[in-house]
C-alpha cells in the first residue's frame, strides 16, 4: 500500500476551501477529485491556450487512452524505476462460486483481490508512453525528426496525499520530440525558457529549476542524482500552497531511453534521441485560483485575455 503524503496546514485549508466552493468534489479516496463547472472551465482555458502556443510548431496530434498495454510498461523499464506508483489493471475472470464469493467480500468493503486477475492493460503514468510503439511501427523518422501534440491526457500516479495539487489521476498537455540529440536538447531547452514568460503572463510567480524523478529504492536515488548532475529534468515552479512551491510542468530529455526499444530511427539511421514536455493541467489551474482567487470573472484584464481571448 502506498504510504500517504499528508498536506501542510496550509495544503489543508487550499483543499477545504476548493471543495466547500464545489471547484473539486470530494471522493473517499485521497487525491480523486471530481471538477467543479468553475474548475473545469480553466481548466480547458488552459489547455486550449497551450494548444494554441505549441501550434506554431505544426506538431501531428495524437490521442491516446488512459491505457496503455503492459508489455510497454515492462520495455521501457517503469517498473523497476517507479513500481510504486505503477497501477496495474485487473479483471474478473472466474466462476459463479468465484462471482459470489467477490460480492461477498466487496459487500464488506474486504479484500476481493484473490477474485481477480492481472490484465494486460495499465494505466498510463505519462501521456508520452504510448507515443514511443506508436512512433516505432512508423519505421525510420522523416529528415528533421518530429514534434507530436499528445493533448490533454488523463494519466495516473499512484500516490495518495491530502495535499489538492497532488492528484492520483490529472492531465497532463504533453509534447514529445523526436530527432538528432542536438536538435532534442535544444528544443527542450527552449521550451523552457519559453514557459517560464508563458506563466508568468498569466500572473503567476513562475520559475525553473533542475530536478529528478521519484525513483524507488536505493538504486533510484543514485539514479536521481545522475539526471540531476546530467540536466536531463526540469520543472516549473509555482506557489500553489505548503511551504515549497509546485511543478506545474515538466521539460525532460531522455537520450535513446525510449527509442532504443522500439527502435526508432533518424532518417540517418541512427537511433533517435527524445524529449518531453508536459503541463500539469489541474496544477496550474490551482495555482491560478490560488493567486487571482475562486471568481474568473473578477481576475486581471491581462490573464483573461490571454485564456479567453475574443
């Protein structure tokens, strides 16, 4: 069982308020919400306003479910990196003795596992995971390399907390790059920059910073000191509430990570290099209404410009 993440006073009574305001509707589970009219509202202000800024690099849209199959959670090697916040996907498949038996226990709130079994499906951690098989059936990339739009995607952490910007399940905008490492790193690195302005020109207190992954266990964190020596992650932050501020987004390059598996190619031949970018949509919605409050209407001229442009 993952261990619970409690929030800070402060977390506390952000989350209280947006739930008395119906901006999230409670579940009885830690970190699922339900949205509010007025949240989801943003929300897709959001979305559609970083859909606008990354159209002018003509990137191909893809869209993806919230699975994704098991085999490319095993190739790309999450398990052994994050196997806790992993989420697995089971299903019925037995008789009516077993059927009954499940009702039973689900009747009692018990442990109903042993009436499952594993699929072969899991829920996706990160929007891009499905775009590496899906690049890798194309063959070898056009000259130039490509850029995809994931849009908004729904993925999945396993990783309870009380703190409202720490959701089990939110969207993530991603973009992934694909090509020459030159010409990866250097489009994650203007990305960057780029979004630091981008945030701040809806008035938030927005900064970069390098970082590292959660990775598990002792092995993770020497890992996590390697990116971080390498630069190969970034965030975004933001005060959102709690005494650190948040990443709101993400700029990460991956070397051959990704593409080396699926074997994704140059039109040279060699094995591509890729990096993503992804905005965490129900973050950055938080933070807006933490900064210019819960009534849109009544924020800056300039903000609503900019998500709701006429």
């Amino acid at each position: 069982m993952a261990a619970f993440l409690p929030a800070s006073p402060d977390q506390a009574a952000f989350r209280d308020e947006l739930l008395a305001q119906g901006m999230l509707l409670a579940s009885d589970v830690p970190g699922l919400y339900g949205h509010g009219a007025v949240f989801d509202d943003v929300l897709c202000a959001v979305d559609q306003w970083l859909g606008r800024v990354g159209a002018v690099e003509h990137p191909e849209q893809l869209r993806f479910p919230p699975l994704i199959p098991r085999r490319d959670l095993e190739m790309n090697g999450y398990l052994s990196s994050f196997p806790h916040l992993a989420g697995t996907v089971f299903s019925f498949e037995g008789g009516q003795a077993e059927a009954l038996e499940q009702a039973e226990r689900a009747g009692r709130h018990e442990d109903w596992s042993r009436c499952q079994a594993m699929t072969e499906l899991t829920l996706t951690p990160a929007a891009c995971y499905a775009a590496y098989p899906a690049m890798g059936a194309r063959g070898s990339l056009p000259p130039g390399g490509a850029t995809l739009d994931l849009g908004p995607a729904w993925v999945f952490r396993h990783e309870p907390s009380g703190d409202p910007a720490r959701m089990q399940t939110f969207h993530m905008r991603e973009m992934v790059r694909f090509g020459e490492p030159e010409t990866v790193s250097a489009w994650r690195d203007r990305w960057r920059d780029r979004s630091v302005a981008l945030l701040r020109s809806i008035g938030l207190d927005a900064r970069a910073d390098i970082a590292s992954d959660p990775f598990f266990g002792r092995a993770g964190r020497m890992l996590a000191a390697s990116q971080r020596d390498q630069e190969l992650k970034f965030e975004l932050l933001v005060p959102i509430a709690g005494p650190q501020p948040t990443a709101v987004a993400s700029f990460n390059y991956h070397h051959d990570h990704f593409a080396a598996p699926y074997r994704i190619r140059t039109a040279a031949g060699a094995i591509a290099h890729t990096a993503c970018i992804g905005f965490g949509l129900e973050r950055i919605t938080l933070a807006l209404i933490q900064t210019h409050g819960p009534h849109p209407a009544r924020w800056p001229e300039a903000v609503g410009h900019v998500l709701w442009p006429r």
